[in-house]
C-alpha cells in the first residue's frame, strides 16, 4: 500500500511541476499576445491563438506521465534531463515573449528539440511507452520551431 501512495504522490507531483512550467510561461505569453504578438506578421499555416494553451496542457500531461513511468523504473536519475529540458521549454517563452527575441527564441528551441529527442531516447531506452508519450511533444516542438523562423523570416 505504501508504495502505491508513494508512486500516486510522485505521479502528482510530476504534473504540478510540468503543468507549472506551462502556466509560468503563460504569465509572460497571454498579456503579450493581444498587443506584440497579433501585430507581427505570421505564415499562413500559423494556428489560431486558442490552440495553444490545450495543446501545451495535453503536451504537459503526456510528458508528466512518461517521467513518472521512467521514475517507476529506473529511479529519480533519468530525470535530469527531463528536468532540463523542461527549463528550457518555459524560458523560450520568456525569450519568444518576453524579451520579443524571435531569432534568440529560434536558436533556443533549436537546442530544446535537441534535449527533447534526447530525453525521448532516453526514455525509450528504459520504458517504451515513456518514450512513445513524448512523440507529440517533439512534433509540437519542430512545428513550434518552424513556425518561430517563419515568424522571424517574415518580421526580421
């Protein structure tokens, strides 16, 4: 008993943790989304504004479920890098956003796919469907990506 409350009090934890990196970065993304951000020219396949924040709030919750699955595993080690690479993925906003630094945005994101495909690896390595949880989230990062050059492209 006592080690399913110990794994149902970490899978929780894991999504507070995730979740709040997604509304940290929200702080510094909605106020500049009416103003900055819908005055900037973006491609045609940029999605509309309200799509965002479900994606990400599914995103936050299937790469939750792939760390704790991995904790399950192999213990608190593999992580580290899930940990960084969640660092990252918050402070591309405050650079996107925040700072109004599209070409710093894109070299950021640039490295948190890289930390994403390597967490994904790493996960894969220990516990398949951890693995197979982060897909998604590193589609959703190259489309991010593409769509912050673009935007750069066009506004630079």
């Amino acid at each position: 008993m006592k080690r399913k409350t110990t794994e149902l009090l970490m899978l929780l934890a894991l999504l507070a943790a995730t979740e709040a990196v997604g509304f940290v970065a929200s702080l510094v993304t909605v106020p500049n989304i009416p103003v900055w951000f819908e005055g900037l020219n973006k491609p045609g396949f940029n999605p509309p504004n309200w799509i965002f924040a479900p994606v990400w709030t599914a995103l936050y919750l299937l790469m939750a479920i792939a760390a704790w699955r991995v904790w399950r595993k192999a213990g608190p080690r593999p992580l580290r890098l899930y940990a960084l690479q969640l660092v990252l993925n918050g402070a591309w906003s405050f650079i996107f956003f925040g700072a109004h630094a599209l070409g710093a945005a894109l070299a950021e994101i640039v490295v948190l796919l890289a930390l994403v495909l390597a967490t994904m690896g790493s996960f894969w390595s220990k516990d398949r469907i951890a693995g197979l949880l982060f897909l998604p989230y590193a589609g959703w990062v190259l489309f991010a990506g593409w769509l912050n050059a673009a935007i750069w492209r066009l506004n630079g």
